[in-house]
C-alpha cells in the first residue's frame, strides 16, 4: 500500500503541492470556492486508489474545510468522511473537528459527539477556540471534560 509521498511520481507530487499551496493562499483570504477549485484539480492528480496516499488526507482535509466554512455541509461530509479512510486520517484531531461539526450541523447528535470526543482526546479545547463555540457547548453536554 503506497503511504509516502516520495512514491507519487515527483512531477505529481509537485504540482500537488503547487495546486494545496495555491488553494491554501486562496483559502487564508476567505475565497473559499477558488480554493476548492485548485484543491479539486490537486485531487485529480491522485492515482487510484486514492485512499492509500497520504496526499489524500491533507487534499480532503483541506476540500472539507473550505466547503464547512462555505456552508456546504453535504460536499464537506462527503470530503470528510472518504479522507477518515485515508493514510494518517484516524487520530487527526482537525479531520475529527470538522467532521464532528458536520455531522452535528446534520442532526447526528451521536456519531457528532463520537468525533468531537476525538478531537478533544488529541488536541484538547484549544482546537475549537477558533469556532462557533456551539460545539464545545455541545461536547460538553454529552461528557465531562
């Protein structure tokens, strides 16, 4: 199962990097779909199966992030869920953050407060200072912590 980037052929593996950077830049100034846009393109040049590069991870790390915070919950799911399947995914406090606020935006009080849990496990409170303070409100009504 291929897991280091240094497996990706090296002009992939550098336009990748090119395209994250370029959407990266795009994201830290609010322009959340271009960003999306150069991630989606840095994603297309993943090989199948795409599920076993650690490319992946940070690639749909980052498409969830922008589509949460462009209000596109079912694109940031699907995102979200299909990177927890993914080299380096499970344990990721951030990944676990994002998909917990997506799932309990969703309704999914459970599995939301599973993942929560998680990000607070690896990261503690500080990870949800930069967010509508609603889901550590949340967390904090289904556990002591």
């Amino acid at each position: 199962m291929p897991s280091v980037e240094s497996e990706l052929d090296d002009n992939a593996y550098d336009e990748i990097v090119r395209l994250c950077e370029s959407g990266d830049k795009l994201d830290s100034i609010g322009r959340y779909e271009s960003a999306v846009e150069e991630y989606n393109k840095a994603w297309k040049l993943v090989p199948e199966p795409k599920n076993e590069w650690e490319a992946s991870t940070w690639i749909l790390a980052a498409i969830g992030d922008a589509c949460f915070l462009l209000g596109k919950a079912k694109s940031a799911r699907q995102a979200l869920e299909f990177a927890m399947t993914c080299p380096g995914a499970i344990g990721n406090p951030f990944l676990h953050l994002r998909l917990g606020q997506v799932l309990l935006d969703a309704g999914e009080e459970d599995a939301a407060a599973d993942e929560l849990m998680r990000a607070y496990m690896w990261a503690g409170k500080e990870i949800f200072e930069k967010d509508d303070q609603r889901y550590l409100t949340f967390l904090e009504s289904r556990a002591r912590i």
